[in-house]
C-alpha cells in the first residue's frame, strides 16, 4: 500500500500539490470566516467549588462569572476625590454598556472592600457573562483599554490598569521562526542540499497551516482551550519536519544505490513512509489518551494537537512524494546561489523571530535579489561540491558506539546517573496555577496585579468567595448568630487578612435571605502554597468545627478553590493516563520487534528521559533556577502539563525508538551479530536522528520566548525531553543495554509471539 500511495503521489504529483493548496486555503478561510470560539473554562467536576459557584450562580447572579477581570485605578490624591470618583464612574458606566459585562464598582455599597486602607488604590470587578469566549474577552479588554486611555490623558495623575487574564491580549507568536531558521542551517548540514532542506520545511508548514485551520474549526464543535493553537504549531513543526526528514533520507539513500527517482520513492514510503505512519500514528494515540481524564478541557487539547499531527502525517506520505517527483535528481544539486540565498533567508527568519526587524528587511530582500542575480551572474550558478560518504564502520558513529559497546556497565551507570540526577527536583513538584503575577512586568494585567497587591495585600488576588446556604426547615435566628460565629473563626484563622461582612441574597429583609456570602482574603498569593495550605484547613479543619449541627452549608469557591480542586482531580486521573499509554507503548514496541526485552527497556528509558525533563522543568519553573536569564518567576507547574509533555513525548519517542532499532534488528535479521548490528544500525540512523532531534529541540525551546507562561513550559519541557532522549538514551544507554543483553534482545517467549499482531514499521528495500 505505502508503495502505491508514494508512486500515485508521485505520477500524479500536480494533482496532489494543487489539492493541498485547495486545502490549505480552504480550511482556512472557512477558519476565517467562523472565527475561534475558544473556552478555557474548567466544567463541572461535581467539587466544593462548584457546588459554591451554583449558590452564586442562584442568588448571586451579578458576582457568577468563570470569566473575571478587573480595573485597577491608583491616584495620590485618593481615589474618592470627586474628579476621580467622577471619572472612574463614568468609566465604569461606559464599560458596563459592553454587551456580556457586570460590573461590581468600589463606589457602590456591594464593592467597599474594594477601596484600599489608604484610599489611593481601588479596583472595580469585571464579570463576563457565561457564553463569552476568551476571544471575545480580549476584544472586550481592549475595549476596556480604549475607554481609559482618553481619561489618563486627561488626568496624568491617574493610572488605570485592565487586570486579569481573560482580558489580556498577547501578541501572536513569532518565536517558531527562530526555529525554522536554525531549521533550516541544520538541514542544510545535513543534506549539503538546499533543495532536500526545504522539502521537509515545505510540507510542515502546509501541515501545520491546515492543523491550525481545522483546530479553529473545531473549537465550535468541542471545547479547545486558547493557547491550544500555539502547542500545536509546536508540535506540528517538530514532527513535520521529522517525518518529512526520514523520508527524504531513505529517497537519497535509494538514489545513491542507483534506482530511478519513481523506484527510490517507492522504497522510501515503503520503509521510511511506513514507519513514519506508525510514529505519527502512535502519537495520536498517545494525545487522544487524554480523553479518558474526562475533562472537556484537558480533552480538547488531545483532540486540537492529535488533529494537527495526524494532518502532518499524512502531508509527510502524499505531498512529499508529489514534491519529490518535482525535484528528482536535482534534490542532490546545490548552486552557490541557492546556499546564499537559503542563508540570508535563514537570518531573515531569525530577525523576524527574534524582534530584530531590520536585519529582516535586509536579510529577506537580500536572499531575492541572490537568486535573480543567479540566472545570469555566473559564479552564483557554480555547484557547490556534494561530501563524500564514508563507509558506514568508518563513521564517527559507529567509532562511537564500539567504545560504548567496549564498557557497557560504565556508560550505563553515568548515562542512567545524569538523567536519575536531572530527574531529582521532580521529587518536590507542586502542581497548581500560576497566576497574573508571572505575566511580564510591561503587560498591564502585571501592573493591575501588582497595584490590588500593594494597596489589599497579596491575597487580594485571589480571593476566596464563602457561600452560605440556609437550611430552611430550621429557625433562621441560631442559623444566623451561628455564621456571625463563623465569620469570626475564619477571620481568626492565621492565613486570613480579611472577611468582610455577610452579603445576603435579599438585601430587603436579611432574615428572609436563603443565603449569604462572605469575601474571604488571605494573607498570600493565589499561587503560594501556603493559600492551598489555608484553603485546605478551613475546609477540613475550621469550617466543619464551627457550623457544625447548625445546619448551614458553607462552600468555598473562586478562582483559588476552583484551581485547587481541578488541580486534585487531575492528579487522581494522571495515574491511569500514564498507566494506559506504558501499556500500549510495550505492547505496540513487542508486537514491532517481537521482543520481550527491548520494548521493556524502550519504556523504561523513556521514562526515564521523561522524568529528567519534568525535573528541568520543576528547576526552572518552580524554583525560579536561572530567572534572571529566562525571565521566568517561580510558580507550580499547570496540572495538566506533566500529562501533555507525556502524551507528547512518549509518542515522539516511540520515532526514534523505531527509527534506530528497526535498523538493528534489520542489521541483526541479516548477519546474527549482535554486537556489530547494534554499532550498524546506530551509524546508519545517527545523522538522520541527531538532526531530527537537534531541529526539534531548537523549535520547541524557540517557544521559550513567547510571553505565555504555559507555552514556555510546554516548549523547554518538550526541547529538554528530545535532546535527553535523543542524547543520552538512544545515543548512549541504548548501545550499552543492547551489548550487555547481546542476543537476548530479540527473545520473546514462543506462545507469546503466536498471539501478538505482525506489524511491520520498516517494509522492505528490496
């Protein structure tokens, strides 16, 4: 089948172009044309939170939303001095016209918390209404910025900050084109070929494109989070340009030996394509595993990136062919003006990416007028010399992997030590959500954050919202001495600033309230541990003691409680995720090599690399380690990170695990030797590995640029779990183990291989 699919892609390699240019545009210009609709908001997971969010949802209405920001106004002069009072109600007024937008303004009698002590500091909450998505919140955001800006002009002594996440705006990334521009530098070392370096570039951004398209499209139809587009430009460009290089390898491998152009495709789907079908394919498995944490949320990720790899895949084993029968022969020519021209493309790239905008108007001009130059200025049409190929057990590779192979147990114990040390900070992870206070210092949801923490506290920011339910078959009268009993035990608790007095729901006849609601402020930040420490004691410790037998009912809910509860029913999902996926991946790996041991050491190693880049990330993002260079301040790690970076990288491990042992099994089926089949198969697959992993690596830490926090996270989690498997596993333990087991790697117990599905990955050459 792979054969005849690279063969029909390759005879009939118009049609394919032009059918995937239809595609490209058409997915999105309907992605255009429907918008995005995206919803980053937690369902209900049946918690505290969210029985406290329906008592407000009943008789709170006005203060209910899942979408919050807030306007933060500092003024010297006190922000109840009538020329300020009169400007931020007119504000206020403007801004509560916004169709979908409440407002609880410090000025009314339902917001006296929030004017600060001092009078100089005061915030009015924004309240989105349910059905907004965070798109529209940002457009309503910059509204918000719209209005303020003449009344600052007005009055400088005035400033006005938008805080809040759903209201900030980020700028769209530009940081993946660092990527592609040390992208392309690597291919072009690799290949010595322009032509073979824009190939796999080609097909990841049509990929890519298209991925993206169809990830807005389905944010109408399931619940996407916003920053899911942005995982999966990452992923798509690590993994197109992956796929397309196997291919493109396997094709000038097949050349070399002397096939015409149609045969050496037709032997690349057949190996380099089929394996690349089973990776891709492991891969959408391993991010559609996150359906079974059950969460819309966490399932719109799986969906949204599974989408985008799957569209690359199947770009990698059509249109590369179909390109493939454009270039023909000429893939191994390379002018002088095509390197010079792919280098300042390259460094224009890299302007672009970097924010360095004039060496990309130079840099990008430049490349052009290179390539007209060279239709008629002579020298820039020279061939730049192909390198010779050494013979395979002359390769430094293969020097390499003898001298691993000479002291297994070595290499074994210092390989297996750096990455068990690298994985040590894992030991103190702390799942959670970071919050506004790790937004960069310039975004104005920075500044709104840091103003309500200098005049409230840092608690402010996170305020945690008591609700108290009535029990309507007893008398309200002890009910109500007993929550003004509460209300003092929970202001009396040592992580408490705060409690205002009790809202009720009918503020006509107090008696007759079916339920109140306390604003509860703690004395830390919404993301220090010890908020989560208080959060937990009143409700296991404080709060049952002090209403107990009253009969009233007393939820904690807010932004705080909501992470802390979603936080815990992630955690206790996480175990069968990652159990689910170690369980496919052994299977799928014996059913490939029909071996017992090697899929067994494939996912310990993994794992292994796994756990040494959540270590990294612990260091970096949790402790703060190197701060001042990366710009990243401490906070948890988002609980749904370590499932996504596993999900990810399992699956994109499993490439290089197929990649490499294939080859040795193939070297092995051949001559029985288990030791020089090992060193053979490393030499044949080192280059092809190394450059694969090197792009991926620079691609996903490009991303460490970005101003999202998650997106950061995601990038040097992804970047450091590639270089470590890349580098230490397939490089180092996996020589080391296969020697020390020698021909016991292949083992698998007859009845065993009886019941277990052929798959075959590699095709053959033949």
């Amino acid at each position: 089948m792979f054969r005849k699919v690279g063969r029909w892609s390759y005879t009939h390699r118009w049609q394919v172009v032009f059918a995937w240019l239809f595609v490209l545009i058409s997915t999105n210009v309907v992605a255009a044309q429907m918008g995005p609709a995206f919803e980053s908001a937690f369902q209900d997971i049946g918690s505290e939170s969210d029985r406290g969010g329906a008592v407000l949802a009943e008789h709170f209405p006005e203060l209910n939303s899942t979408l919050t920001g807030s306007i933060v106004v500092q003024a010297e002069q006190g922000v109840t001095t009538p020329e300020v009072q009169t400007a931020m109600e007119g504000l206020l007024t403007e801004v509560a016209k916004i169709e979908g937008v409440k407002i609880v303004s410090p000025y009314e009698e339902i917001g006296q918390q929030q004017l600060a002590p001092d009078g100089t500091i005061a915030f009015a909450r924004v309240n989105l209404a349910p059905d907004i998505d965070p798109t529209e919140a940002g457009i309503i955001g910059e509204e918000i910025r719209d209005l303020i800006e003449p009344i600052e002009e007005a009055q400088p002594a005035i400033a006005i900050e938008v805080g809040g996440e759903p209201l900030t705006v980020f700028e769209p990334p530009e940081t993946e084109f660092i990527g592609l521009a040390f992208a392309v530098i690597i291919l072009i070392l690799a290949f010595g070929s322009v032509l073979a370096m824009g190939l796999p570039i080609g097909v990841a951004l049509v990929g890519v494109g298209t991925g993206a398209a169809i990830t807005t499209m389905m944010t109408h139809i399931t619940s996407i989070p916003d920053f899911a587009p942005l995982i999966g430009i990452m992923i798509g460009l690590g993994v197109g340009i992956d796929y397309a290089l196997f291919i493109v390898t396997r094709y000038r491998k097949a050349m070399k030996e002397g096939l015409a152009p149609l045969d050496a495709v037709a032997i690349a789907m057949d190996t380099a394509g089929r394996a690349v079908v089973f990776a891709g394919l492991t891969v959408v498995a391993s991010l559609l595993g996150l359906l079974l944490i059950g969460l819309s949320f966490a399932s719109g990720l799986g969906i949204s990136a599974s989408a985008t790899v799957a569209v690359t895949m199947v770009a990698s084993v059509t249109l590369l062919p179909a390109l493939l029968g454009f270039a023909q022969e000429k893939l191994e020519i390379t002018r002088v003006r095509g390197l010079i021209s792919a280098g300042l493309i390259a460094l224009a790239m890299f302007g672009f990416g970097a924010n360095i905008l004039p060496l990309a108007a130079v840099a990008a001009p430049a490349g052009i007028i290179v390539l007209l130059l060279g239709l008629v200025f002579k020298p820039l049409q020279k061939l730049v010399p192909s390198r010779p190929e050494k013979p395979l057990r002359e390769t430094l590779a293969y020097t390499w992997s003898r001298s691993i192979q000479a002291r297994p147990w070595v290499f074994l114990f210092v390989g297996g030590g750096i990455l068990l040390l690298l994985s040590a900070p894992l030991l103190s992870l702390r799942l959670g959500f970071s919050d506004e206070g790790n937004f960069p210092e310039d975004e104005t949801a920075r500044k709104a954050y840091d103003l309500v923490a200098e005049g409230f506290g840092p608690g402010a920011n996170g305020l945690i919202i008591t609700t108290i339910s009535i029990d309507e078959t007893k008398d309200a009268g002890p009910q109500l001495a007993k929550m003004a009993e509460l209300q003092q035990v929970i202001e009396a608790d040592a992580g408490i600033a705060t409690v205002s007095p009790a809202l009720p729901s009918n503020l006509e006849d107090v008696e007759a309230s079916e339920a109140f609601l306390l604003s509860v402020i703690p004395t830390t930040s919404p993301q220090d541990q010890v908020t989560e420490e208080t959060v937990q004691r009143l409700r296991q410790e404080v709060i049952p003691q002090a209403v107990d037998g009253s009969g009233l009912e007393v939820n904690l809910t807010g932004s705080v409680p909501i992470d802390i509860d979603f936080t815990s029913y992630m955690g206790e999902r996480s175990l069968v995720f990652f159990s689910v996926v170690l369980i496919i991946s052994f299977v799928l790996l014996m059913a490939v090599f029909r071996s017992l041991l090697v899929p067994l050491k494939a996912v310990i190693m993994n794992m292994l690399s796994i756990s040494a880049a959540y270590g990294v990330v612990v260091a970096l993002f949790q402790w703060g380690w190197f701060g001042s260079i990366t710009g990243i301040e401490p906070a948890p790690i988002e609980p749904f990170v370590p499932m996504m970076l596993f999900a990810i990288v399992f699956g994109l491990s499993m490439d290089y695990e197929v990649f490499l042992l294939s080859r040795i099994k193939e070297e092995f089926d051949k001559t029985g030797d288990a030791a020089n089949s090992v060193a053979d198969g490393l030499a044949s697959t080192a280059r092809v590995i190394t450059a694969a992993a090197a792009i991926m690596t620079v691609v996903f830490g490009s991303f460490l640029f970005e101003d999202l926090r998650v997106v950061k996270l995601f990038g040097v989690g992804l970047s450091m779990a590639v270089l470590l498997d890349a580098s230490f596993v397939r490089m180092l333990l996996v020589p080391a183990t296969m020697e020390l087991l020698g021909k016991k790697n292949w083992w698998l117990p007859g009845w065993l291989d009886r019941r277990l599905p052929k798959i075959n990955v590699e095709g053959s050459d033949v």
